[in-house]
C-alpha cells in the first residue's frame, strides 16, 4: 500500500540512504581481517579498534544507555523509566533537549506500543516512525532487550514514540511492571497493541479491560488534577479522554479477523470482551489491524496509514507539549509508587481442585480435595469459623485432655431434665462430662463462689457448620429456659403487690399499722420539701421525725429519733434533718419518746412489706439478668431482634418479643400462633413456633 512519502519522510540530519543512522559507528559489525581495513574506514570513525596480526575486534552492539551523545542532531533512543519505576530523566529541560530534532513551540502527540516479549514490538516502532533505522534496539537473544520504557523522538510527525517492556519477560517486578505499563498507558494519545500469533488470547483481553478500569477508577481523576494545576492552554475535559487502542495483529497461518455475520472486526472484539465481563471504556475508540505475512518481511503499510491517520485527524486528546508530557508522566509516578509485594501466582489455583462446599456460618470453602466424601473424608478447613448463634456452633473442649494432646469435645448435661418442677431446675444446675475424665465440672458444686467453667476446666472452640450435617442438639439448654418460665411466673405474682390495685390496698394496711403522727397516705398529694405531685402508682415515704409524705429523693437522710420511739437512725425528710439541732439525735436518750406500741406495729409492718418487696426484687434479678444466658442458644439475643423476622414490625410496648422455638428468630404473637414439637430442637411437646416454621415438615 503506498503511502504518502511527505509524511513518512525523515530528516536527512537523521537518516542516510535506506533509512540507516549516518552515525555509522553504532551500527554492529563483524570480525575482519586487518589487510581489508583501508582509508575508506576512517570516514567511519569507528571505535574500540584493537588491531592484532590477523584481526580487528569491533563492538558487536551498539551502545543504548544514557551516556548517547544528547542534541547532537541525531535520533536517539533513551531510558525513560526504569523497572523499578525510577524516573531516569531528571528534568523537562534534559526530557526536551533529549528528544532531538525537536522544534520549541511545536505540540506533539504520544504513541506507546505494548505487547508479549519477542512479539516485535521495539521493530514495529523502528519500522512505522524510523523507517527501519534501529532506534530502539532489537535482539534475537532469549533474554529481554528491552527493560523498563525507552523513549524517541520522530521529528517528521511530532510524535513521541515510548517502547515499553514486554509481558512474559523474566523479571522480578512483574506487578511493577504492571502498574509502570499502566501510567505510560496514561499519557499516551495512541496505544499499539502487538500481537504476533494465529489468534487474539485472552491474555490481551484481560489486560486491556483492567487497563480501561483502572484509568477509569483512578488515573482520569489524576489527570484532571495535574490539567487544572497546569499553565499549558489545554482544555482539561479533553486531556482526560482515554487513549485510541489500536491493535496491531500478525498471522502466518490463519486469516486476520475480517468481516462475519453482519459485524465488522470492532464490534467482532467488542463482543469479545463482553463475554469475558469485561469493557473498554476507558478507551475512546478501537482500531484492528490485520495482516497475514506467509514470506517475510512484514508489511508495515497498512499500520502506518493508520497510524498517521490517527495522529493527523485524532482530535479525542489535545496536542500538548513535550513539557506537560513529561509533568504528567512525573506526577503519575509520584502519585502511583510504592513497593508492592511479589507473590508468584500458582499455575493451578487450589481453588480448582478442591471441593467447592461453603461453611454455612462463616462462608469458608472445604480445603479438602474434590470427591473427598466418597473416600469418607469429611468436610475441613484448618481456619477460624464464626460464630452463629442459630447454628449453635459453639463447643466445649476438655484442657486437661487438650494439654495431653487429645482434645475431646464435652457435653452440658442438668441433673435433673427429667424433672418437671421449674424448682428442682433452679436447685440443681449443670454438670460438664467429659468421656475420658468423667464430670470435670458442677455449677452448683457451692453455694456461692462457683468458678466459671471457661476458667477453669474448659475452652470454647467454634465449629464449621457444613450443607447436611446434623446441627448440635439444643435440649441441653432448655432446661434453663424452663426455670426462667417458672421464676418469671413466680416473680409477676410476688411483684403484683408493687402494682395497682394491689398498691392501693398496701397503702391502707400501712395506713392501719402507722403512728398516729403520721399523715395518712390518702391525704399526701405531693411532697413535703419540692411539691412534686404524687401519681397512684407513686411510692410514697414518711418522715419519721415530723409524720410529713416525702419523694425518695427529699428522703435519703437517716437520722436517730428517739423521741418518736426510732433508736436507730431511721428516714427523715431534708427539714428535719436540717433541723436536727433543735431535735435530740442522741439515739440513747430515752426521754420524751412516743408510743412504743404503734412503733413496734410499725416495725412489723415494714418488715412484712420489705419481705415481700425483697423477695419480688430477688426473683425479679434473675429474670432479667440471666435471661439471655438461659436462652436456648440458638435464640437471636434481645438485643439484636429489633424487629419482627417475618412482618418486620418494629418491637416496641405495644409489640412483645417472642423467639420461635425452631429458628430462634425473634417474632411477634401475629407470626407466631402456631404450636407443634420441635424434637431436634430439644422440645418434644408443642411449642411456639413462627409462621415459616410452622409449614416445614417436623
């Protein structure tokens, strides 16, 4: 295909005849004998010349590091970045006066080339931009030539051509190298995908679409960030446009992608990418580029005409300056550094290979291999589970057989579950068995003071719950559940005397038994000392010294008063104690004391009413104390069920709390009418359940 010779004409300071560098010394050259030298060499200038009897030794390869010769009017190639993604050229100024043949007020375009190592990707740069002269090095070695990103400057069509290290090469950075490929993917205007085999792998696929990601996700923000800080008129809504993809594919064997069904090759690899879940919006647009060489050489034309026509009609970025390049490229690398740990992907993922079973309660895969079961090898994996309290999956392992390198699993057993009394239950407690060491622990061993158990004998370990085992019977804890029932019922009953009408009739009998005095509790409306009003259900107190109705809060002092027949100190209100001067408070002094009788049957009648109070109060700590340990474990604790597990009513006053005996999800009455065994569960006879549970076969 011709293509147009003004456009892809180099600069004759550049280039000599066949596109070859003028500077012949860097080209290789061979072993020669030394008769054969004549005069004519010297116009070569060549180096490193060692002359022996019989031959001269000359430098086989040319020397591409950074000691080239900088504006000296030829086109060099010079390390950019290197693996380790250090910056290599110091400063805009050594940047532009390293791209040679660059005139200062001219804006240029970026075009980067990525691919497979040995898939030519330095030669396709020499042979679109450099017409064949080796600007970036090439090698038929199996080790890389080119490390890291190498740069050169092609002054006939302003573009800064970057040549990047190859994927598959051997290199300890590779995830370096992937993110240092990710930045000068940034940067670029243009981006040459080379691909050298009979088909498109999804080796390229999957890199372009995390390519395209990325720069969504974190490097359009970057740019638009160094375009606003940037002197340069650019309009920063184009800056941050992706880059043009260009897929450059070689055949020798099979045909090029082509038009098929109605599709042509773009929308063909759109597709492609789609069924990999996978896009390309970070890209602008996509270009393909498909040749089959049988014979070489390789027929360049074809990416060339592409090529230029991207650069002179490509209007997706702005043209910039080599300056702005190169901020952009440092404040990329600045911003995306950091030492990234090397890990070496396995070739056949465990996962596989092993057997894909998920714990139900912490999500876990089965670290066994596939078709373990059939070998009778149950489900395992050596890490933590969690906890879960629907599944119960928390057991108790025995320390003195841990500590001999058995553990063994033990079982919480109530000495009494064949009881029926709620007593015998609150009386007997639980015993800890264990198969090899006998009973290890008793809660009711004393009276008082009895260690818990996790202290002492016992450590908790948490269990994977696998699809289809059989979960850990909660009949254990069902026995407390039954205590609990039987202590609240006792408790509401004893409490009653706090609550109307009870209270009403509490009031006249201590009315009945109370000084003369005192004032009778009919007629106390509000408090003596801050005239707080007295509701029905309001407790309220007498001073001892003056007979007033006082608030708790108004009668905290204590005082002896002993002219009322009170020789210990007793309840005052705040005056009286504040008046205590002109009251006797020595609690010895017998004189002027009152009736002793109606004091006595005072006496009386306290003590019978703060029995009673305190054996409400008694039953009452254990109801709401021990509430959540006597719950079957399995429950969802009261805290946690804010609201009902199937209507979703918010529990409140006005909607109680119930746990269906089943799934242990906390309900309202509404969703729970139903009563049926739940046997596995550890309740043989009907019992609450929930709506769900109810159409479950038992």
């Amino acid at each position: 295909m011709n293509v147009n010779r003004d456009v892809l004409s180099m600069d004759d300071n550049c280039y000599g005849h066949l596109g070859h560098l003028k500077n012949q010394h860097k080209l290789p050259a061979i072993m020669t004998p030394v008769s054969t030298i004549s005069s004519a060499h010297s116009d070569f200038g060549l180096p490193d010349v060692t002359l022996t009897s019989h031959f001269t030794s000359l430098k086989l390869t040319p020397d591409y590091n950074d000691s080239d010769e900088e504006g000296d009017g030829h086109c060099h190639s010079f390390l950019l970045l290197d693996e380790k993604e250090r910056l290599k050229v110091s400063s805009v100024e050594t940047f532009v006066k390293r791209l040679n043949g660059y005139k200062s007020t001219d804006p240029v375009k970026v075009i980067s080339i990525f691919g497979n190592t040995g898939d030519g990707k330095s030669y396709t740069l020499n042979q679109c931009f450099f017409r064949g002269a080796e600007i970036f090095r090439t090698s038929s070695e199996q080790k890389a030539c080119t490390v890291g990103v190498w740069a050169a400057f092609d002054p006939s069509l302003n573009v800064v051509c970057l040549d990047t290290e190859g994927f598959s090469g051997s290199t300890a950075h590779n995830k370096q190298r992937t993110r240092l490929l990710l930045k000068v993917l940034a940067v670029s205007d243009v981006v040459i995908y080379r691909v050298k085999g009979e088909r498109l792998q999804d080796d390229m696929f999957n890199f372009l679409g995390s390519a395209s990601k990325s720069y969504i996700k974190h490097f359009q923000k970057a740019l638009l960030s160094v375009c606003n800080r940037s002197i340069d008129p650019i309009k920063c809504a184009d800056s941050v446009k992706g880059p043009t993809l260009c897929i450059f594919h070689e055949t020798r064997n099979t045909e090029p992608l082509g038009r098929y069904n109605g599709k042509d090759v773009s929308e063909q690899i759109q597709d492609r990418f789609h069924e990999l879940q996978l896009d390309i919006d970070g890209f602008s647009s996509l270009r393909y580029v498909g040749i089959q060489t049988i014979i070489p050489p390789t027929d360049f034309s074809q990416i060339r005409e592409v090529l230029n026509e991207e650069i002179k009609t490509n209007c997706n970025r702005p043209q910039r300056s080599p300056h702005i390049v190169y901020l952009t490229l440092k404040a990329l690398n600045d911003k995306f550094t950091g030492v990234i740990k090397t890990s070496i992907e396995p070739l056949f993922p465990d996962q596989h290979l092993t057997c894909p079973t998920v714990c139900q309660s912490c999500e876990q895969r089965c670290s066994n291999s596939v078709g373990h079961l059939k070998d009778n090898i149950p489900h395992f994996n050596n890490s933590k589970c969690r906890y879960q309290s629907q599944f119960e999956n928390s057991v108790y392992i025995c320390k003195v057989c841990a500590d001999n390198g058995t553990p063994v699993a033990v079982t919480t057993k109530y000495t009494n579950d064949n009881q029926n009394s709620w007593f015998k239950y609150a009386l007997s407690g639980y015993t800890i068995d264990c198969p090899q060491c006998g009973v290890i622990y008793r809660s009711k061993q004393y009276w008082y003071g009895n260690n818990d158990p996790e202290k002492t004998v016992v450590y908790t370990e948490t269990k994977h719950i696998w699809p289809g085992m059989d979960l850990p019977s909660s009949s254990s804890m069902n026995p407390a559940r039954k205590v609990l029932d039987g202590v609240t019922y006792l408790s509401e009953t004893v409490a009653s005397v706090s609550y109307e009408p009870s209270r009403l009739l509490s009031s006249w009998v201590a009315d009945q038994f109370a000084p003369k005095y005192w004032k009778p509790n009919a007629e106390i409306k509000e408090c003596i000392v801050c005239k707080l009003q007295f509701s029905s259900t309001s407790i309220k107190h007498h001073c001892r010294a003056c007979g007033e109705g006082v608030c708790d809060e108004c009668s905290k002092r204590t005082l002896c008063v002993p002219e009322r027949g009170w020789n210990t100190p007793v309840r005052v209100c705040n005056f009286c104690y504040k008046r205590s001067g002109s009251i006797s408070s020595n609690c010895s002094d017998s004189s002027s004391r009152g009736d002793e009788n109606e004091v006595g049957a005072r006496k009386f009648s306290e003590a019978v009413v703060q029995t009673l109070s305190s054996v409400a109060s008694v039953l009452e700590y254990p109801k709401n104390l021990i509430k959540d340990t006597a719950r079957p474990s399995y429950w969802v604790p009261d805290s946690e069920a804010l609201e009902c597990y199937i209507c979703k009513s918010e529990f409140g006053s006005t909607l109680i709390l119930h746990h269906c005996r089943g799934c242990g999800h906390g309900v309202c009455s509404g969703c729970s009418n139903h009563r049926k065994p739940v046997p596995h569960r550890g309740w043989p006879n009907p019992v609450r359940v929930c709506d769900l549970c109810s159409n479950q076969d038992t």
